[in-house]
C-alpha cells in the first residue's frame, strides 16, 4: 500500500496530453522567437519551419513507435537505456531538464516584455518574479488540476491563433472599408524572398528547433498516461498535424502582411502588430494577453517535465530520495520547487541583461533540443534491432529512411548551426553537456564502491 500511495496516477488522457505538446511547442519561440527568426531568413523563414515540422514528424513517429513498444516506460530514459546504453540516456534525461529549466526561465522573461506593454514603469524582474510564483502554484495543484489548466490555456491560444489565421487571411486578399488588400509583395520586395541567403536560413534553423521543441514532451508523460500505448501515437498525430499549421499559416501571414526587415526590434510580438492593423478596438491588447497566457501554459509545460525528470531519476536512487517525495495529491513537491528555482535564477539574470536574456539563452536551448532529437532518432533506428519480431499496433511507415533523413538533416543543421551561432553560446552548451558527461562518470564509479 506504501509502495503504492508513491506512485504517480495515470490521470491524464489524450485530450490532456495533446495540449500539454502544444503547450510546450507553442510559447515563446512562436510569440517572441518569431521576431529572430524573421529577422535572420526573412520571408524564406516559410522553409525552414516547413523542413522542421517535417523532421519533428520523422523523430516524434519514433518516439511513439518506442512508447508502445515499452508500454511500461515512465520516461525518456527507460525508453533509450534499454537500447542505446545508461550513458546515452543519462545524458538525454539530463540534458532534457536542462533544457526545460533554461527555457521556462527565458519564457518567465518574455511574458515579463509582453506585460511591460501595459506596465512599461516596472522593471521587468519583478514581472518575470510574478509570472514565476503563479507557474509554481498551478504546479504544486493535483496532476489532475495541472492537466485541465493546461488543456484550457493551450485551447485559449490555439482559438486565437485560429482568429489570427482568418483575420490574416482577410487583410491579405479582401478590400474592405479604407483597408486596400495587402497581396504578396512584401514576400520578394526588400531584398528578395531570401534577403541573406542560405546563411541567413540556416541561422534560423536554430530558432526553428528551439520553437518546435517542447512537442517531445509527450514521453515525459508515460507515467501519468492512461493506456499510454493507445494514447500516445494518437496524440504524436493529433499534435503534429497541429504544430506545423500553427506556425506555417501565422508565419506566412505575418511575413507577407509586415516587410520582414520591420519586424524584429519592436518590443511587441508580430502578432500584437496584425491584430493593431485589423482596426477592431482593443485588438491589440487582447492579442498581448493571449500572448502572455500562452507563454505561461509553456511555462506550466517545462515545470511539469523538468519536474518528472528530477523525480525519476531519484526513484532510481541517482539523486537524493527527497525529490521523489509524492505529496497527498500525487505531486513529486521537492522535485516541482527545485526546479522553479531556475525561475528564480532567470529573474536574477534579467536583472542585470533584462530583455536580452531571452536571446541569450535562447541559443543553448537550441543545440539542446537538436541533441534530444537526435538521441531519439538514433534510439528508434536501433529498437527495431532490439526486438524486431515483437508485434505492435503502432508502426511507422518507410522505416528506415523517414528516421536517417531526420538523423542526417539534424547533423547537418548542428553543423551549419555551430558556424552561425555566437562562439560563447556554442561554449557554454559544450561546458555543461562535458559537466553532464562528468557526473555520469562520477556516478558510476561512486554506485560501483558502494556496490
């Protein structure tokens, strides 16, 4: 009975596991992200996010085909272990709450910008500090109560980028009032539909992965899943089909509606913008809102994945038992306030980089979530190895070319990515994945004593 009062619940359904992927794909790198991203492809920006959805699609098959194929996973890393080693997966589980902790903070600090809009005289660490205790609270609730808040605020967004898409639509192709239709100039004037060439695209590429990353959150879920071998591919197919048109669609629509040398630089996201030239009274304040409650659901997405990680990991007895504490509700609590410590972290770096902590840590994220999706790649290309005669109700098709295209497109971006990206982003990331890799050594050794 102990043993089972310790235990996760498997409360969560399809419904709540689709908006949790979308929640965490689409914050900040769609609202904020959107702005660097433009800036550096321009309007061939519609490219890179188009060979992204298709690489999420390749990578996020794999991860389903696993998950059914271990219908007894709880996370990542008993996904990976049993195939590629405990290294391979000790680095991904890692490196995966690395990434969540670093993006939740970044995120605290872009709704902190979006919420300057109407409060431009408070300094932006004590907005990220407010956003930052609210994510914690939701947190701390049931699973249960988190799931419905999540699904609620993911829907809220999805509605309105849905309202964007139509009202983009519109002032792109309809005469109306004083309003003359926009066309499509603005996608080959200033300087061409690829104004810094390829160089400029594959800069994007890093935004791209960062924006898109968070869907692979699904298999943090496993745990906490009903029937997650019924559940999970539903929800890869539910959500991908999603992602990719909400940013293919807004995307197209803000880089042909605004010249796209226009729209980085502004304290406001792109979308902010179209709502303003839409004319409708208070447009533009409605959209910030949506804004901002969509980067607090991605925030609520990476506490609750960082969070699953810390407890797992110390289930396995890697990390201090503490941290796989369950509260009354079923919630790992140690696990849930360490992690928001990062919040806290984030809102100390703002104090001193303010708006630019985003970017800066922004360029980490990146590299990160390439790692993981190649990890799982390259995990999905030898599980059929493993165990190639189990059967399954869920197999991807074109194994295994839809996996090595994934695996040689990422490694082609992580090459072109590391000859764009500032040298001191590029440093930082190589410093903690070798710290990572250390204290894999050092528990090794150490549970090697013990033993």
């Amino acid at each position: 009975m102990e043993k089972d009062r310790q235990k996760l619940q498997r409360t969560m359904t399809s419904r709540h596991i689709t908006m949790m992927a979308l929640g965490g794909a689409i914050g900040a790198g769609l609202f904020k992200g959107s702005s660097s991203a433009i800036d550096m492809a321009g309007p061939s920006v519609l490219i890179a996010y188009l060979i992204g959805g298709i690489i999420l699609l390749f990578v996020m098959q794999g991860l389903a085909e696993m998950a059914v194929r271990n219908s007894g996973a709880r996370t990542f890393r008993d996904l990976v272990q049993s195939i590629l080693g405990s290294y391979p997966a000790y680095f991904l589980d890692w490196i995966y709450w690395k990434m969540w902790v670093l993006n939740i903070a970044a995120e605290s600090v872009v709704a902190a910008i979006f919420i300057q809009y109407w409060l431009p005289d408070y300094p932006i660490w004590i907005l990220a500090l407010s956003v930052s205790v609210l994510v914690t609270v939701i947190n701390l609730l049931s699973v249960k109560a988190f799931a419905e808040t999540e699904y609620w605020l993911a829907l809220i967004k999805i509605t309105v980028i849905v309202v964007f898409i139509i009202a983009g639509l519109l002032l792109l192709l309809v005469n109306f009032g004083d309003h003359t239709a926009v066309g499509f100039s603005n996608l080959t004037d200033h300087g061409g539909f690829f104004p810094n060439g390829p160089t400029g695209l594959i800069a994007a590429m890093l935004v791209v992965i960062y924006s898109y990353g968070g869907t692979e959150i699904i298999g943090i879920t496993l745990a906490e899943t009903k029937n997650p071998e019924k559940v999970v591919p539903k929800a890869v197919r539910s959500t991908l089909v999603r992602i990719i048109s909400f940013y293919l669609l807004p995307f197209f629509i803000i880089v042909s509606l605004i010249p796209w040398n226009e729209v980085n630089g502004v304290a406001e996201s792109p979308f902010v913008m179209v709502f303003k030239m839409i004319g409708i009274p208070g447009a533009d304040h409605i959209m910030n809102a949506v804004v901002i409650l969509a980067i607090i659901s991605s925030m609520n997405s990476g506490l609750y994945g960082s969070s699953r990680v810390l407890y797992t990991q110390a289930v396995d007895g890697r990390i201090p038992k503490i941290f796989s504490h369950l509260s009354k509700k079923k919630v790992p609590t140690y696990a849930i306030l360490m992690c928001t410590s990062a919040l806290y972290i984030g809102v100390l770096i703002s104090l001193f980089a303010g708006s630019k902590t985003f970017e800066f840590l922004m360029g980490s994220l990146g590299y990160t979530v390439l790692f993981i999706w190649l990890i799982i790649a390259f995990a999905h290309l030898k599980s059929r190895k493993n165990q190639p005669e189990q059967p399954s109700s869920y197999s991807v098709k074109w194994f295994p070319y839809t996996t090595w295209a994934a695996i040689i497109a990422l490694c082609a971006i992580l090459i072109g990515i590391i000859f764009t990206t500032s040298i001191i982003v590029t440093t930082i990331t190589l410093v903690i994945y070798i710290f990572i890799t250390i204290t894999y050594v050092f528990n090794g050794r150490f549970h090697k004593n013990v033993a």
